[in-house]
C-alpha cells in the first residue's frame, strides 16, 4: 500500500509531530542545566562531583536507553500494520530488557567510589560523587522505564503528552533541588545527597504520570496486564535492535567526552570556552535529535506498509527541515559569537575576553559541523525506522573512533592548532559518519523497502 502525500503535507507532519519532541528534548536538557546551576549556588567542589557523577551516570544510562529507541520503530511498524498485538508485546519486552539492565548496572553505582579513583579523579570529588551515585543510580531504574513509555508513545504519534510529561519532570527537579539540596520549606539540608534524592523522585514521577497516562488513554494495548509474563521471540528481536543503538550512543558520547579531556590538556580557560560552547551546540542538536525521533517514527510506518514511495519523500522533507535548521546555527555563531558566549559569562570576570577569544574559535568551528552533525543523527534515525542497527552502529565506532578522535589529537596537538585543530577532528568524525549513514539509508536500506511509486 502507498500513501501519496506532498512534500508540503509531509513538511506540516512532520512539525506537528516534531516540535513536541524538540520541546520534549530541550526540557529534558532544563533538567540538567537546573542540576548545574543550583549546585554552583551551593558549592564548587559539590558542583564539580555531581559534574562527574552525574556524567558517570549518563554513560550507563546511554547504553540502556538503546532498548527504549529500539521500541520505536517495532511499535510504529506495528501500528501501521494494525498489529495492536506487536505493539504491546515489543513494548513490554522493552520494560523487561530496561530493567534487567538496570539490575546489572545498579553495582556500578555502588562502587563508583574506587572506579572514579582508579580513572584518576581526585579522592574528595569521587566520594562525594559516590555518595551521590549511591542514590541517585537507583534512579536508573524508573529513568529507562520512561524511555521505553515515551517511544511507545512517540511512535504513536502522541508526541505532545511526551512533552507535557517532560515538563512536569523539569518542574517537579526543579522545586526538589530548590528544598532538598538548601533546606527550603522545611525540608532537610542535603547538598548533593539532596540533588540525588531529586533526581530519582524525579524519574519516579516521570513514570507514574506515563504509566497512568498509558493505562487510562490507551487500554486496547493493555500493556500492564500480566506483564511478568515473558515473550522470549520479541525480546529477543527488542535486543538486537537495542544492543546496537545503545553500543551507537556509546561511541558518540566518548567522541564528545575525548574531546573535553583533551581541551582540559590544554588549560582551564580552554576548557571553561569548551563548555561553552557545548551548551550552544547542544541546544541546536535537540532540534536535530527532534527530527530524528520523526525520521523514525514516520519512516518505520512506511517500512510496516512496506511504503517507499512515502518513506523516500519523508526522508527528503526532514533532511531538508534539518539542513534549514543548520543553517540558521551557522549563521547564528560565525554572526554573534561574543553575545552567545557572553550569556553564560559574568561581564565582571577578568577571564571574560580570553575565553571570548578561544570561544570564537570554537564556535566558527560548531558553524562548521552543524551540517554533518545534522546529518548523521538523521540518517540515524532513519535507519532506525527500517530497523537497521547493527552496521550502523559499526560505521559510528568507525567514524567516532577510527576518524574522530584520532584527527582531533592530531590537529589539536601534534599539529598545534589547541582547541581550534580538536573541534575540527569532530568535523572530521562528525562528518565521515553522516557520509557513511546517509550512503547507508539512500544506497541500500531503502532499496529493501517495498517497490516504488509510479509519480
């Protein structure tokens, strides 16, 4: 079956279903900058431990979430199908898979004290850290439940409540860190044990609103009913798709996290621009990550009707809404680099105009990989739809790895361009994997899709 839409119909779908999910996105990112921010207010070095936890935590969380991204496309295809019956089995396999891997991860947490010691972090950063771990791992838990609630949602298409829900979670992280890391409203004063005990009631309320959101709005799927029941078939096939996406998420978050060590190689001041200049890049990636999630979701419905006519125009409308969104960023950092480094500096700091300069170097080179960086978390999500993962997943290591880091250490120091040469060995990275992955979606994947539409 084909469905014929114009590339202005596509264009409109996907913005209704996108722009949820890129506000969804940047809620979820108002979570952490909250985290950051009341923690400086309370102190530098419990600042600094929850930087570190919570950047430990992230890792673990990454490579989970592979079985929530997995449940996307399973779900979408089914539900084009009308199969109301694989889009509760693949869902349920997705919770079961999160919290095995969950249980698994949990002595990690524990004993993040001697680990952290052991990657040479110093001995009073890491037991704070530790003592935050302690707690806030436990998090892990509800935090990959909702991973899963909210791609079976997304995949339906009901993408608002996914950003509703995101919200409330930013809000509820936002009043618990404000009582429990000062003591406000009667609460406790627990510093970073505080921040911890947010996060995880934070989680633990995402999950309940989704749950009930889930159970009350959708009971045809009755997810929740005998749901210790296991189906070895389906989790099976939620596993191979996810093992590789989270192995993917891996890769990319390392590239990232290199290049920060290597930028703390060069001094603070570097490092402090570096971070900077992330937090910009990072806001336009959610707008790519957005579209992304709408690449799978709409993709995977073409590949359960076995659509290509559909799937292919699909492909060019958020390709095309990404490339725009780039070139918006670009322009965006090469135009106004000092007043978006200066939003996040004190005008008073005597350090202002050297992290001004090294800053404006580092963002000419964000003007450079917005395009690629665009383009390789597209044709991500793109092959995700057809659920094609596992190549995939060895062209990121490839890139990120073999390219990436490699060119960044090269240029930054054997070279000696500092900062400049390591941002640019994330072009290199960033842009060999959006090669490779579009090559990958155009060139092979799609062709398995169905027959094409006579225009």
């Amino acid at each position: 079956m084909t469905t014929r839409m114009s590339y202005a119909a596509h264009a409109r779908a996907v913005a209704v279903l996108g722009l949820p999910l890129i506000g969804g996105h940047l809620a979820q990112m108002a979570i952490g900058l909250t985290d950051t921010v009341m923690m400086g207010w309370y102190g530098v070095e419990a600042l600094a431990a929850v930087t570190l936890a919570s950047s430990y935590f992230f890792v673990f969380f990454l490579m989970g979430a592979g079985f929530g991204w997995a449940v996307m496309p399973l779900v979408a295809a089914a539900e084009s199908a009308d199969d109301q019956i694989s889009v509760r089995r693949s869902t349920r396999m997705g919770l079961w898979l999160s919290v095995a891997y969950s249980m698994a991860a949990m002595p990690l947490f524990w004993w993040a004290g001697p680990i952290l010691i052991a990657l040479g972090q110093e001995p009073e950063v890491a037991a704070l850290a530790a003592a935050y771990l302690a707690v806030a791992g436990w998090g892990i838990f509800p935090a990959l439940l909702v991973m899963v609630m909210k791609s079976y949602l997304a995949a339906l298409e009901r993408t608002q409540v996914v950003l509703w829900i995101t919200v409330l979670a930013a809000l509820v992280n936002a009043a618990a860190d404000y009582a429990l890391i000062f003591g406000n409203w009667g609460a406790p004063r627990l510093g970073v044990t505080g921040a911890a005990v947010a996060s995880v009631l934070t989680q633990a309320v995402s999950v309940l609103a989704v749950v009930l959101y889930a159970g009350r709005v959708l009971p045809q799927h009755r997810l929740f009913e005998r749901l210790w029941r296991p189906d070895w078939g389906m989790m099976a096939r939620v596993f191979r798709l996810g093992v590789p996406i989270g192995l993917t998420n891996l890769t990319e978050v390392s590239l990232f996290t290199a290049s920060a060590m290597m930028m703390g190689w060069l001094g603070a001041l570097p490092l402090a621009a570096h971070g900077i200049a992330m937090q910009l890049t990072s806001l336009t990636f959610m707008v790519h990550l957005g579209l992304s999630n709408v690449a799978t979701v709409r993709t995977g419905n073409a590949f359960g009707r076995g659509d290509r006519h559909h799937m292919m125009r699909g492909a060019v409308v958020v390709i095309a809404m990404s490339l725009g969104m780039a070139a918006i960023a670009m322009s965006a950092f090469l135009l106004f680099p000092e007043a978006l480094l200066s939003m996040f500096m004190d005008a008073d700091n005597p350090k202002r105009g050297e992290i001004l300069a090294i800053g404006t170097g580092l963002l000419a080179m964000a003007a450079l990989f917005q395009m690629v960086d665009g383009a390789q978390v597209i044709a991500l999500g793109l092959l995700r739809g057809v659920q094609d993962t596992t190549v995939p997943m060895l062209i990121a290591a490839l890139a990120y790895w073999g390219v990436g880091i490699p060119a960044s250490y090269l240029l930054g120091f054997v070279i000696g361009m500092g900062g400049v040469g390591i941002w640019l060995g994330l072009v290199l990275g960033l842009g060999c994997a959006g090669v490779l992955l579009m090559a990958r979606f155009w060139g092979g994947a799609i062709r398995k899709v169905g027959a094409p539409a006579t225009a």
